[in-house]
C-alpha cells in the first residue's frame, strides 16, 4: 500500500452524498490513482521546462 493521499473521511462523505456505501479498499484505490495523475502532472511540468505543476498540467 502506498501513502494515503485524499482524505478518506471527505471521501466517504462524497460517496455517501451520492446515496452510496464506501468499501474498505475505495480510499486506497482512489489515492493511487491520485498519485498516478500527481506523477504524469509533474511529468508535464518538468517536460515544458517547469517544476511548478499547474492546473493545467492535470
């Protein structure tokens, strides 16, 4: 397991708002494909000479 990046409790409250239940392994999933999106906007970043990542990096 990676490090958790989103905050599982915003999550849950999301899923939730949406009339849906939270299982155990959706924050875990949800925070690796964060950082996957992290890793390719910094890719981009760095790829047109930055190393600020942007909004539009994303």
């Amino acid at each position: 397991m990676t490090e958790v990046l989103v905050v599982a409790s915003k999550v849950k409250d999301a899923i939730k708002a949406e009339d849906c239940n939270t299982a155990g392994d959706a924050v875990d999933a949800l925070s690796v494909e964060v950082a996957k999106l992290i890793k390719k906007a910094a890719i981009r970043a760095k790829e047109n000479g930055r190393k600020t990542v942007r909004a539009v990096d994303f």
